[in-house]
C-alpha cells in the first residue's frame, strides 16, 4: 500500500444552530470532520495538533491496529491527552481491513461534535462483492447540544442523576426541518432515477442508539463494522454507537422528495428523551425542490424486535474461522448501578447505597480512569495504575427477562476499579455479556478496541449455556455488539493483537460511569507478535 499524511487541527469553531450560536470544538473547522480516503493496506499518518484548550486525542474507531496499540487513542488507555498546543502523530496500517471506519476524540465527552469518517477501499482492481453503485455517500448519525458538552458531563457526573438528552439528532451535522431553525439545515442527497447508490452508515451519536429508514426504499444491508454480510434487504436499520454499516439503495421510486430519518432507539424504562428526528432528504432529480417530502417510518423507540430483526439478519459473507476451542472464557455483566463515590481515584470500598448516584459497570466494577495510560503503566512496570484482577468471580445476577427488578440488595451496587484482564498472545477468547442492572436494563453497544470479534451468539434473558444457541458458521465480524436488552451476548477471537485494549460501553454517558474494563494482550515470541516501543512524541500526562 502507499502512505497518506493527514492533518488534523482540533481547533474551536463557532457555529449557528437550532436559533443559537455557540463554540463548537472541531478538526480543520469542519463539522463532521475531514473524511479519511485510503485503501486496504494503507499506511496512515495523521498529525494531531491541539488548539483548543481542551484535552483531545483521536480514536480510529474499527482500525484493530495490529503491533500499533500507541496509536489507539483512547485517553488514560493507550495515551495521555494531548494538551493544549501539543502535537501527536499517529502512525498505524490498514492491515488487511477495508470498508466504512470513523474517528472520534476520545476524552471525556469532545466525541460530540469530534468526528468524521474513514472510508477505506479495496485494493486497486479489486471490486465490491456486490453490484458497483452509481454513487456513494457518507451518512453519519450524531447528536447536538446547546450546551457545552465538556461541562455537562461534568454536571452530570456531579448530579449523580441521568443524562439529559440532546437537543437535536443530526445527519452529516444537520437537523433538520423538524427542529427549530432548521428547514434550511438539511442535507440532501440528490439521485438519479433507476441508479444504485452506497449509503455508508455511521453512528457516532454519543448517548443514543437510532434507527435509520428513507421513505419508500428498502436497505439492502452489504456490510456491517467493516465486514462484507451477506446482502441482507429490510425497511430500517438500527445502529449503535460505534457501528458502521454500509447499504445498498436503488432510486425504484417516482421522482419525488423522500425523506431519511434518524429517530432514537431506547429500550429503557423510564428515561425521558428525544424523540423527534432528525430528516435528511432523498431527492430525485427532476423533482420539484421545495415539494413536500414523503415520511420515512421509523420504528418506535422502544421496538426490541425491530432491532432483533436487523441483528438477525446480519451474517458474513464468506466462510470465516471461528475459534471452535476457548481457552480464556469470560462472563461479563454490564448494567447500570447507584453508587456511592465515583471519584478520579480508586476505592476498593466504595460501595453504593440506594439513594447514591448512577453508576455503570462490567462485573459491578465501575472503571476509574488511572493517572497516567495503563499502556504505558503495562510498558514500563509502572504500579499502582491498575489490578489484573478482571472479571473477578462470578457475580448473583437477577433475570430481567420481564422488566426491571424492584428487589434488589444493596450488594449489587457498583465498587470501583481499574481493573484489566492478562491474556496469553494467541488464546482463544469468548466474552458473554450479560445485561444486568439495579436500576434499568438497556441494550448497551459494547466496543472493544484492538479487535473485531465474531457475534457467535445472542438472546433474551439469562444466559444459559444448555440452551444458548450459537452460530459458528457464518457469524458476523463485529467490533461493536449492542447487548440486547435484559439479554446476553457471546462473542470469540483469538488474541493475537498485543497491547492494551479498551472495551467499554459505547454510550458516552455510561462510559463516563464507569461501563468498561481494559483487555491486555501479553506479546507472543517473534518479532511479529511483539509490541513496538512508545514513539518518542507519546504525550506527558
Ligand atoms: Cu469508538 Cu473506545 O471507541
């Protein structure tokens, strides 16, 4: 492959909408950001240079940078932030991956308005395994706020209480005519009668999932995380944060104004949100501008089948080599919990009571940042940055099968940690994560960094492995698997990707309560199989 240098300058911008004017912190003064165009095999170079006076790093979200854990860019995981006026290159290669990527900051909550996308092409002379389109478009879903999203995690964080929603969903940055001061805040794709386009999907919402439909077309779904799937058609779509998903769309329609919508897909109870979508418009060439558009059907918020359909319909395209023998098996529960202290430094004792504040967890182990990377911790022997105690035993979980519990204990709560799990280079790894919660199950998009992992298996309910049916045949390569609701999830890989690797909640907010825990891949023998030394510019905590 060639190499592609890339700049990028996280710089503030200010921007007008929804009647409001604000400062919005960005890269290159572009909301979304630059895309990233390369292809397979591709080696990267992106200087990061912070003028902002925030903290900022970038995440390649999907990348599973192979020898390159450095580079990641999830804060206190693989690197401290860059300060304000520090500079960061990045340097990683598209090892053997293609298709639709993103990046995002990854620090506190910069991710809402720090993002753009990565496409990443086949080889030259190597064509899609499906029908070349007319033309192809970048879509990604986000959120907006009025305000100042770095201080409202802050608020949030010290409320104790939920997250308020945001103010308006967006398509490529815009609203839409569905919010206020929006007609004119649209984006449009103009279409060809009879031609095929490919839509690459991105949700880099921050604390909602969403569905996504265009008024009288049918997706036909052709790949999902960067992964060909067997081409599968449907009216909607639902993707997580940090899912990509790249469809087909044929204009079969008459001319006319059709309208693409974005709405949210909340499975909890009791959470205020939302609701109103975000509209981009799917328009004909030939039609009349300003004619009224068609409305796209978008499930209702709480539709669990709908998501279920479009998760089962989600396959590899090629046979695929799912590790049949497990040697690390972990169970992981991820719910949401109260707690009594969230706090920078962690407290073995911490335990929550009724009445503390939201927490979130993997194992009820509510994950604290360290003070400086656990990369680098891991690297040098640095102690006291983090325990290599995960998952730790196994805890009592509660069936949520038929809703959320009333009944449980105290001891359920939440204690906090830093806590990794040690893996030998090259075992044969199967996550289950159990949805579980003292406060309100949800389906949680759960991203790990590093890898792409087969979805081997899924469910309502418990887990039960006498009953859990699994797909080793023909299962999706996923990097981001969303829970299902009060459910379980089971997913395999072989750890043959040295470093340390974040796997966390992909909703902002309970990534900020804690929903995560860190994955830490021993180096094999050979120099291929050996992480590469810090660059000399890794930024000081
Ligand atoms: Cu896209 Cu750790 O995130």
């Amino acid at each position: 492959g060639s190499t592609r240098f890339y700049d990028f300058k996280v710089q503030t911008m200010r921007v007008t909408k929804l009647c409001n004017t604000k400062e919005i912190v960005t890269v290159n003064k572009m909301f979304p950001g630059p895309v990233v165009y390369v292809q397979e095999d591709d080696r990267i170079i992106v200087n990061v240079t912070n003028e902002t006076p925030y903290n900022a790093t970038i995440h390649w979200h999907g990348v599973r940078q192979k020898l390159s854990c450095w580079f990641d860019g999830p804060s206190y995981i693989t690197q401290c932030p860059i300060q304000a006026g520090q500079s960061f290159t990045y340097e990683f290669t598209m090892v053997k991956q293609k298709g639709t990527f993103f990046w995002h900051a990854h620090v506190s909550w910069l991710r809402a308005t720090v993002y753009g996308a990565i496409v990443v092409y086949p080889k030259t002379g190597v064509p899609y395994p499906f029908k070349q389109p007319y033309e192809e478009h970048i879509v990604i879903l986000g959120e907006y706020w009025l305000r100042d999203v770095l201080q409202l995690e802050q608020q949030v964080l010290a409320s104790g209480g939920p997250a308020p929603p945001a103010d308006a969903f967006t398509i490529n940055g815009h609203p839409g005519p569905n919010y206020n001061c929006s007609r004119n805040d649209v984006y449009r794709i103009d279409v060809v009668p009879g031609k095929t386009y490919l839509l690459r999907l991105i949700n880099a919402g921050l604390n909602m999932e969403n569905f996504f439909a265009i008024a009288n077309h049918k997706l036909t779904v052709v790949e999902a995380d960067a992964e060909y799937t067997k081409p599968f058609t449907t009216d909607r779509v639902m993707l997580g944060p940090g899912q990509t998903m790249n469809v087909l769309v044929t204009a079969d329609q008459t001319i006319g104004k059709y309208s693409m919508a974005m709405g949210p897909y909340m499975s909890a109870q009791n959470i205020s949100f939302q609701r109103i979508s975000a509209i981009a418009y799917f328009q004909y060439l030939g039609a009349v501008p300003n004619s009224v558009s068609l409305p796209a059907k978008l499930p209702n918020f709480n539709d669990n089948l709908a998501v279920k359909t479009v998760m089962d319909g989600l396959r590899s395209l090629n046979p695929v080599d799912v590790p049949k023998k497990i040697d690390a098996n972990l169970f992981v529960t991820v719910g949401l919990n109260v707690n009594k202290c969230r706090s920078k430094t962690p407290q073995k004792n911490c335990r929550g009571m009724n009445n503390g504040t939201f927490a979130a967890s993997m194992n009820n182990i509510s994950f604290i940042k360290p003070t400086i990377s656990i990369l680098e911790a891991y690297y040098k022997k640095i102690g006291g940055q983090f325990t290599v105690d995960f998952p730790g035993a196994p805890l009592q979980f509660y069936d949520f099968a038929n809703g959320a519990p009333n009944n449980a204990p105290n001891n359920t709560q939440a204690i906090n940690g830093t806590r990794t799990k040690v893996l030998k280079f090259g075992s044969r790894v199967q996550l289950i994560f159990q949805d579980t919660s003292t406060v309100t199950t949800e389906n949680h998009p759960i991203h790990l960094h590093g890898y792409s992992f087969y979805v081997v298996g899924y469910g309502t309910g418990n887990f039960n492995p006498q009953t859990a049916n699994f797909n080793l045949i023909d299962p999706p390569y996923m990097n981001t698997i969303g829970v299902p609701v009060g459910g379980w999830a089971a997913i395999r890989f072989v750890a043959d990707n040295p470093g340390v690797w974040f796997m966390h909640c992909h909703l902002d907010i309970h990534q900020s309560w804690g929903l995560g825990a860190v994955l830490i891949v021993e180096n094999g023998k050979g120099e291929l199989e050996t992480l590469p030394h810090p660059p000399a510019d890794l930024p000081r905590c």
